[in-house]
C-alpha cells in the first residue's frame, strides 16, 4: 500500500499521474527480467521519490 506520509493526508486524482509516471520511469531503469516480475523494491523506490509511504500486509 502507498499512501501519503501523514494519517490526515488523503489521495486526490492529482497523485495518481506522478505515481504512474514514477513508477514507470523506475522500473524502466530495471532490467527486462526485473521489468517483468516487479517486486517491493519499485514501490519502496516510488515512494521515496514521491515523499510518501509503503507498507505491506498480509492477508494470511
């Protein structure tokens, strides 16, 4: 889950391009075998770049 830094922030259409553009550029930056099984590391990245947060939860 990426969400912005602070709990009373929320999401607006306007995040949504700078994600996906981010995203894209850095997992462009992978190799193609990493271009094709995108792990965590993308995420973490995209979150750092875009001053948000990444977490992860399992649902076991």
């Amino acid at each position: 889950m990426i969400k912005p830094p602070h709990a009373g922030q929320h999401f607006t259409r306007a995040h949504y391009p700078g994600i996906a553009r981010c995203f894209t550029v850095r997992n462009r930056m992978l190799p193609l075998s990493g271009q094709l099984v995108v792990g965590d590391g993308v995420w973490y990245q995209v979150a750092r770049d875009l001053d948000m947060e990444f977490g992860k939860y399992s649902f076991v």
